[in-house]
C-alpha cells in the first residue's frame, strides 16, 4: 500500500459513465493487419455489445479501448480512442490515466486465488496507486461487492481466499475488483463464456444494473445475451484474408430485428 502523501484518496461514491469513441482505429501484429480504420462511438451509460465470429479483432480491439494491447510487444496501432474526447492515445497522456477510468474484466475469471475475497476487491487500489483507510476499504468492499451482486453471498466470509468461490461468484469478485477503482468505462471479453447459466444470468443482472454508473463494452458470442443486455450492436468480420472490421452498428433492436446487411442478417440467425 503506497502511503504516498501525492496518492490521490479513494473518492466515496462511483463516478460517472464516460463516452469512448474509437476513430479509425487499424492495429497490426507485426506485418499481419487485424483491424481496418474501425469507427465506433461507445454512448456514455450504454452497453455496447461487440458480436463477429472468432478471430475477428473483438478482443484486440477491446485492448485497444484501455491500451492493454501495448503489452504485446509487436502490436502497433493508427487512429484515435477519445475518452470523453480527449485521446487516450495522445502524447503526454498516461498509460495509469487510462487503465484506471477504464477497467477491464477478461473471459476466464482471475481472481487472486490465495488472496482474501476483501483483498481482491481492494487490489486495485494499490495497483493504481490509490490510498485508503480501512474504514473507506470496509466501505468499499461491501459497495463494490454488492454492486457485482455477490455481497449477501459472501459477506460472512470475506476472508476466505478468492479461489475458494464457484467460477459464477469469481467472475462477480472480478467485477467488483475492477468497480473498485471507480472506472468509468468497464470492458467485458466474453465474462459468462466460461460460466454456468445461472451464474451467467446473475452476471447479466450485474451488467444491466451497472450501466447507469459505467459504461459497458462487452465482447460475447452469445447472441441472446447481447440481445438482453445491449443498447447498441457492433458487427466485426474479417472476410478472407482482409482486416477485421465493422459491418454493421447500430441499436440493438435493429441489429437483431431489421438489419440491413445480409452477413448481418445471416450471423444473428446463426447461420455462420
Ligand atoms: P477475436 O477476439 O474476435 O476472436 P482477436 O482480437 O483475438 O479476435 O484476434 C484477431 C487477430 O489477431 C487474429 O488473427 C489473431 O490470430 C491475431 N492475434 C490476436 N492476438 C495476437 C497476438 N498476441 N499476437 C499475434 N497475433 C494475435
Ligand atoms: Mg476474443
């Protein structure tokens, strides 16, 4: 825990969702293009759903959204991610600012196994530099658990280590872990493909509730999902041999119920 006197403090109440827009953004694997100049606007306090068959660029371009991509050595990227307008990309603006107002949840939860359940949650704010006291952790952890919808399963055992708890109630503590820092964008690569379906469905209960206090970018294959939890669809294809790009965006009731161009049409209905 950095006691830093320059650490900001934990601030007591969640922060407001923020808009993303990805411009023309194209990303490279070395010489291997992924993604072709995609144009996205992310409203603040929606669920965007990303749907497209594997391989398509959905999770790089989710990376890309909170410059989690720069991890990977030979990845490379043109084109501009404004949070609330401002380019996360810009230069002077720090990788710390990003990951901190955009936080991520991947699909296998990841926990820190040995690790109390009160810990995780309040993992992140040593990662990001963030000090608190323990009254404001006690306050914390029961708001951000409560808020991913796991507070009344495990407030009686919030020193048993994350590992202990079904993978449902792992992905939940995922989620309250990455709540904790108060980010105001959260990115969700397919969070219920490793789930049951009731944990899946207390995860969606989890994403509907938050989309008032966080905007929501989820990647899932699961077309019923995104239907129940998305106010705006976006279609990635990669067709032979070219980038990964978007065919088709829009509301999710058109997406679903009138769109407008057949590859479209032919995924919705599972028919590729
Ligand atoms: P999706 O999430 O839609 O399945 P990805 O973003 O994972 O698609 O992958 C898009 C393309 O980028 C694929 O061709 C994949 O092989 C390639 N790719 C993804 N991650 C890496 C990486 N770390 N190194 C090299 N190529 C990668
Ligand atoms: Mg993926």
């Amino acid at each position: 825990m950095t006691t830093a006197t320059t650490a900001p403090a934990a601030p007591a109440s969640p922060a407001s969702p923020a808009s993303l827009d990805a411009r023309a953004v194209s990303a490279w694997f070395g010489t291997h293009k992924v993604l072709e100049r995609v144009t996205l606007n992310m409203p603040a306090g929606q669920v965007t759903a990303l749907i497209g068959p594997s391989g398509c660029g959905k999770s790089t371009f989710l990376r890309i959204l909170n410059r989690m991509h720069e991890l990977i050595p030979a990845a490379q990227l043109a084109g501009e991610v404004l949070f609330e307008g401002e380019d996360i990309y810009a230069p002077g603006r720090r990788l710390t600012d990003a990951r901190r107002h955009i936080g991520m949840v991947f699909q296998k939860p990841n926990p820190f196994p040995a690790m109390s359940i009160y810990d995780n949650v309040v993992a992140g704010l040593r990662l990001t530099g963030v000090r608190a006291n323990r009254q404001t952790k006690d306050d914390l952890v029961q708001e951000c658990l409560s808020r991913a919808g796991l507070w009344k399963e495990v407030r009686d055992r919030l020193r048993q280590p994350g590992g202990a708890l079904s993978g449902g109630q792992q992905q939940r503590l995922c989620i309250a872990r990455a709540l904790a820092v108060r980010p105001r964008v959260l990115l969700m690569d397919e969070p219920c493909s490793a789930l049951d379906p009731t944990s899946t469905r207390r995860v969606e209960e989890t994403i509907q509730e938050l989309a008032s206090e966080v905007t929501v970018v989820i990647v899932t294959h699961n077309m019923q999902q995104a239907a129940r939890v998305s106010q705006q669809c976006a279609f990635f294809l990669a067709e032979q041999g070219t980038p990964g790009g978007i065919v088709e965006h829009g509301p999710t009731t058109d997406i679903f119920g009138a769109p407008k161009d057949d590859r479209t049409a032919d995924y919705v209905a599972g028919r590729f």
